[in-house]
C-alpha cells in the first residue's frame, strides 16, 4: 500500500505546500546516495495554524505527541512537493526531534514518539529510525516541537 494510501486511510491530509521562511533548503537530495536530508518542520496544522506553546508538564505529553505527528505530516509536505510523490520513499532513517519544554520537564522521549509512532505506521515494514530527543528552551516561532529527518529512497 502506498504511503498515500496510508495516509487517506487514516484519515490525514497533507498541508498546502509554503516556501520557507528562512534562508534555508527545504530539502537536500543526495540522488546518488537515493538519501534525502529534510530541514526542520514545524507542527502546522490542515487550517495553516502553528501548534504553539512550551511543554511543562507530563499533562501535556499528548497534545506534544499530536504536535510531533503533525510536524511529520509538515515534512511529508515537503518531499510530496519536490518530489511530486510520496512513493519513491522507503524509510526515515534517522530523526531529530527539538521539544519547546520547562526546563524541569524531562519526558521529551515520549512526545518525539508521536513522530515515530506515525513514521511506523507509514513505513510497516522498516525499522524504527535512529532518533534523539531533545528539550529546547524555545523554537522559532514559538513552536511546540521541531523535526529533521533523514530518508532513503527507493533506487
């Protein structure tokens, strides 16, 4: 089943794409190494609202979760856009997750595993990608979380 596929099925959609709004590339295609080197994603959500906040406490590990899903789904954006489909993507390989938290919160772990649980579901078949968690004291523009991803593409 295509990663499209999935998605539908899940009942998830995929944003309308946005330039960046930094000096940066969204994306870096290493064509012969079939890698792709994906920028930060911010969780945006289907109506183009940013989720925002700090994370202080265990009570907000879901709505963390939810914010790291939707930073997947920012990336997938991304790569549909460039690469005009989804498809041609086999598996992340690694993931950079940043959580805007308190500085006494310690449980960034469980809110980047939004981002790995969704990267599972859409990948079955591949492991789970190597991954760090980190606690931030603040993201660009106040961001709850913040993902890089690192994937690999069909040959």
């Amino acid at each position: 089943m295509s990663i499209e596929q999935r998605l539908e099925d899940m009942g998830l959609k995929l944003n309308e794409y946005k330039e960046p709004i930094g000096k940066y590339s969204p994306m870096i295609h290493l064509k012969q190494e079939n890698l792709i080197f994906l920028s930060g994603q911010l969780p945006i959500l289907p109506n183009g609202e940013l989720i925002i906040g700090k994370i202080s406490d265990r009570s907000n590990i879901e709505v963390g979760k939810d914010a790291a899903r939707h930073a997947v789904l920012s990336g997938l954006t991304v790569l549909k856009y460039h690469l005009n489909s989804l498809n041609y993507i086999k598996g992340v390989i690694q993931l950079a997750g940043f959580v805007n938290s308190s500085d006494d919160f310690f449980h960034h772990h469980l809110v980047i595993d939004g981002a790995s649980e969704l990267i599972a579901e859409l990948f079955p078949r591949e492991p789970f990608p190597s991954r760090m968690a980190l606690g931030v004291c603040a993201l660009p523009l106040n961001a709850m979380v913040e993902l890089s991803m690192t994937l690999r593409l069909e040959k």
